[in-house]
C-alpha cells in the first residue's frame, strides 16, 4: 500500500493543478478507501494546506505556492527573482565551486552569471541547459532519476556529499515561523540536506510572497541557513517578525539604500 506521505504528495499535486479535489476522484486515482482519503484531507487541513468542503476540498488560498504546473511559466515574480539573483551575485567570487539548487530563481541566477571561471552544481536541467553555453563556467551534474524538471536520488545525494562546495544556493516553496523551509516533493529532501551538510555556506533564495508559506516537507531550519536572500517587496514588519524567528535576511531593499 502506497505510504502516507506519497499519498499527501500526490493529492496536493491534484489540488494545485485543477484548484478542487474531490473524495470520489483521488480514492479511485489513488486506489484507497474513501475513509482513507478523508483522514488523509484532514491531516493536511491542519497544516493549512487545503480546506475541505463537502465530498472533496480545495486549497487553502488562491494563490497556493507549490508545484508549478506544466503550464506555468518560469516567468512568475520575474522582478523579485532578478532582485535576489542581483544579491547572489555579489556573494559569488572568481573561482568559486558553487551549488544552484532546482527552482526558477535559481534559474535567475545561472542566467545572470557571467562567462568566466566558476565550478557550478546543479541538478536543474533548465539550469544545465543555461549553463552548457557558457564555456568558461565548469558545469558538474550529479547522477540519479528525474522529478520533473530535477535530479535526485540517492546517486545524486552520494555525489554531492563528495564535493568541496563553497557556496550552495537553495529554493523552497515557503517559508514559515514555525516549520522552517519547505518543499512539497519528498523525493527532493535528500537532495537539499546533502548540499546543507556539506556546504561551506548555504544561502536560501526566496521571494517575499513565499513567506508565511508552508509545504508538506520541512528541510532546513533557520539556523542552517548563512542568510536568506529576498526581493524589496518583504516588508520591515515581516523581515522584523522572520529576524526575531532567527532567520538571518538579506533584503534587497536594504542593499539599495
């Protein structure tokens, strides 16, 4: 039998493509009871993921982040992903060995860098596909299977724990108070706790509207996180509030003035 979390992970994934589940459809898709299902909505009704409504449930805010959808452009928040790249950027030296994690502010970043000497490691393949016209930057892919637009598995987990990376950039889907760094894909975990544990240095870069966000796997406190780099659009109320939780920011706002 499919185990829980795979469970939350595949009805999140039907939640945030069509915005409306119903019991009937994911017990057939996922063949469990419809009991099964229902204690499954009610787990994630309590993190704050979906609300449930008669016979299904919907998600708990219209604009749910999460998985993007094949449909959905890399282009969302394109200004506040180029203001964190701008912040990454100013961290990234001559000869550096870095880590771009999956995500498209990530992506921002590969786009931004320059043709010059650098070691960059990714397991993004819109980010390989950036990188390999770039001559001058050494591009090292770690092994393992394909989660949508991302490497992972244990042979990508086991290379990265090999290498002497300086400076590893992550993306999360949100970012909470309480739960930390969040992801929805469980399979992605590992991935991001090795570049965590053998990072030199590790960076979060994440848009403001992320915050206050949570997904169903945590995978870094604030602690573990050097400084989490965000666009001007974070406000002082909320960058005050994440401080006080022990997150270390970089607002872009802040390097302007």
């Amino acid at each position: 039998m499919m185990h829980s979390h795979r469970r939350h992970e595949l009805i999140m994934e039907a939640l945030l493509a069509s915005q409306e589940v119903t019991v009937t459809e994911l017990s057939e898709r996922l063949n469990v009871t419809g009991k099964t299902i229902r204690e499954d909505l009610a787990k994630l009704e309590e993190k704050g993921l979906l609300m449930r409504i008669h016979g299904g449930a919907v998600l708990a805010q219209h604009d749910q982040l999460g998985i993007l959808s094949q449909q959905e452009p890399l282009v969302r928040h394109a200004s506040e992903k180029t203001e964190i790249a701008e912040l990454a950027l100013k961290l990234i030296e001559p000869g550096d060995i870095i880590a771009l994690d999956g995500g498209s502010t990530t992506l921002e970043i590969a786009r931004k860098l320059a043709n010059k000497p650098l070691t960059v490691v990714t397991n993004d393949v819109h980010i390989i596909a950036e990188l390999a016209r770039k001559d001058e930057i050494r591009l090292v892919v770690p092994g393992g299977y394909r989660v949508r637009n991302m490497l992972a598995g244990a042979e990508a987990t086991a290379y990265i724990r090999k290498l002497n990376i300086s400076k590893a950039f992550l993306s999360a889907t949100g970012v909470h108070p309480e739960f930390g760094f969040t992801i929805y894909t469980g399979e992605l975990v590992d991935f991001k706790r090795a570049l965590i544990e053998t990072a030199k240095t590790v960076y979060a870069v994440v848009d403001h509207h992320k915050f206050g966000q949570g997904a169903l796997f945590t995978f870094a406190s604030f602690h573990e996180i050097a400084a989490v780099l965000t666009d001007a659009g974070m406000t002082k109320e909320t960058a005050d509030q994440y401080r006080q939780a022990g997150a270390a920011l970089q607002v872009y706002a802040d390097q302007e003035r």
